[in-house]
C-alpha cells in the first residue's frame, strides 16, 4: 500500500512524496493519520529557522492505528488498543539510556529526535504528521484518545496542551495566584484555561483585539492591551495596579520575542517566578539585555521548559476530557487543508491568516 508524505524541499517549499507504507515491526504501531495541526515550531521550519532540514513535517496529530506489531496490546496507561482506535502520540521518543534520561528528564532525550527531523526518503519515511500514515516506534510513548474529545481538538494535545500543563504544574500554580501570561497565541490561550481550572487569576498580554477577547473566554480575569499602554513600564503599573502592588506571582512568556523576557524580570513579585517557554532560538542575535541583579534581589524563579515529560499527555487527555466544551478548544482550529494544500496552509498560517490550520492527509 502506498502513502504520501509532505517533505520540505526548500526554504518555504515542500513536496508530497510517495512511498510503500511500512509494515509494523516488533514494538511499532502503524497508526493512520486523522488531522494534524500546523504548529508554530512547523512555521519556523518551513521557514528555514531550525535545524531540521529537508525531513518530513508536522508533530502535532491524532490517528487511528492501522496495524501492530508484535508485543503492544496496550497504550502507555495500561489501556488495551485494537486496530481502528483512536490514538495520540507523544512526537519525542524516550530512550531511557542517555544522560538526560538517566536523570529523569525523559522531555529532552538526547535521542528524541532520531526520528522527527530525519529525511522523508530515508526508510521508514512516514515519521511526520504531515502524511497519511505515521510510524510509532518502540520506546514511544502513546495514548488511547477519550471518546468525546473531537478530532481537531484532540490534535494539539500531543504539543502544546502537554507543555504548558507540565509548565504549570512544575511552576506551582496556586489558586488565587496572580498568572501574567505574555503573549495569547496557542499557548498564552491554553496556558489561561489550565490556570483557571487550578483557581489563579490570569492577566493575558497581548496586542491582537482578536486575541484579547479569546483570552477572556478561556478563563482570563484582565487583559492588558499593548496598544493602550505601549511601554513595558506603563504595563508594569497597570499590573500592579491589579495584583494590589505585589506584582504578579508567575509569569509565563510565550511571546516569542527575547524582549518580553527582560519584561517578565522587571515585573516579577519578589520570590516570583518566571516560566521562559517563548523562546527557543539560541542564536546571537534573539539576546536581550537582562539586570542580573534583579534576579538576585527579588530571589526570582526562571524556569525554561522545552516539550514535557512523556506521561503528561495521558494527564492532558483527561484535561481535555473534563474541559473540552468549558473553554472553547474547538475555536482554536479555524480552517482545514487537504495534504496536496499543505503549502497554502503554511503560508496562510505565517501570515496569521487563519488562527491554526489543520491538516486532513487522507480526506
């Protein structure tokens, strides 16, 4: 049987290729794409902004398996699964052998990324969502999906949600704790649902009208307009106005711009906490100018978080489950692309002309 896979080929170019869909191996599930979401870290690949190259795109999916292989009778949480169900991966493998495993920190395994950022013709080559079919491999952690969690909700789970749940749980959240999350995107949007079942405060930042209002319906007490206080100080006062002078307890940038992280020191309570998910770029030219001594002085927090460890998807699941139609998830996927429309999506979703798109390999 033949599937098709969408392979970057170029700078802001990508191409379907096809080739023989692998049979499942010893401890591989193969599992048939549903949806997949084009994600924010997709754009900046697309875009020639990473280090993968050339490989086959898209991490953020939900499927139905097609075929196993020999051993796995169950997902990750002890569930039985059969041919036909429902399933999520977590996009990272686990080797549990290298020096970050040994440690505990499963989320940035030295070998997570064996299989994502590898090159569509080299053999297995369904290890994107961005395909018919998709390749789980052993050591890769997967969960049976809820029954009343929709599709296109269920498609960023593996990604987001996940991340910024084990964000917020390790950062601490804490019911009537005042939360300023920079930036209301995906993440800003999710990170304001999660915080609001856990009984915090949000104060969303952001300077999209659009985004703003969205903020309020997933949980967000104040919203701050970039556009009605322009600076970072006239933003500080309007925040300690709120937070009754303290400042806020945690703040979460996923802006994406180095500068809101200076921002995030400045405005920290003291004995606050900063989680620093926003920024991944390591190049020299994404640095910003930070007081060290304001870290010192106000004893803060920094946290950075990359991906999330493993199990936390199985807890999204259930998150999504309980809360799927309190916050409206469903909104956050706006348009559907065939996979032959994947490079019209990329370049709608660049521009922010649609919120999300989604990708639909086999419709």
């Amino acid at each position: 049987m033949k599937g098709r896979v969408v392979s970057m080929t170029g700078i802001e170019e990508v191409t379907i290729k096809e080739f023989e869909v692998p049979k499942a191996e010893k401890g591989q599930i193969i599992m048939e794409v549903i949806k997949s979401n084009i994600c924010g870290s997709d754009i900046h690949m697309w875009e020639g902004k990473h280090i993968f190259k050339n490989h086959v795109l898209g991490h953020e999916m939900v499927g139905r398996i097609h075929e196993l292989g020999e051993g796995v009778v169950t997902d990750y949480a002890g569930q039985e699964v059969h041919v036909g169900d429902r399933i999520c991966p977590v996009y990272y493998l686990t080797c549990l052998k290298c020096e970050a495993c040994l440690e505990g920190h499963f989320n940035v395994c030295t070998h997570g990324s064996d299989f994502q950022g590898q090159l569509a013709d080299k053999y297995p080559h369904f290890t994107g969502s961005f395909a018919t079919h998709y390749v789980i491999q052993p050591n890769q952690y997967f969960y049976k999906v809820p029954d009343n969690i929709p599709d296109n909700v269920v498609a960023g789970a593996n990604c987001g949600i996940s991340q910024m749940l084990y964000a917020m749980e390790g950062a601490g959240v804490k019911p009537n704790d005042f939360v300023v999350v920079q930036g209301m995107g995906g993440l800003g949007l999710y990170t304001s649902a999660i915080c609001d079942v856990m009984g915090a405060n949000v104060i969303a930042v952001d300077a999209v009208d659009d985004r703003l209002e969205e903020a309020k319906a997933f949980g967000a007490k104040y919203t701050i307009d970039m556009k009605q206080f322009p600076t970072k100080e006239e933003r500080y006062a309007e925040i300690t106005k709120i937070t009754g002078k303290k400042g806020p307890d945690i703040v979460v940038d996923v802006a994406g711009v180095p500068s809101a992280f200076d921002e995030a020191v400045s405005m920290a309570k003291i004995g606050g906490t900063i989680v620093e998910i926003g920024n991944v770029s390591i190049e020299e030219s994404q640095c910003t100018s930070v007081i060290p001594g304001l870290i010192v002085r106000k004893c803060l927090t920094i946290k950075g978080v990359l991906r999330y460890q493993p199990y936390y998807l199985y807890r999204t699941l259930q998150f999504l489950a309980r809360y799927h139609d309190t916050y409206p998830f469903d909104s956050l996927t706006d348009k559907c692309y065939s996979l032959e429309e994947t490079q019209e999506a990329l370049q709608k979703a660049a521009n922010k002309e649609v919120k999300r798109a989604i990708i639909e390999p086999n419709q």
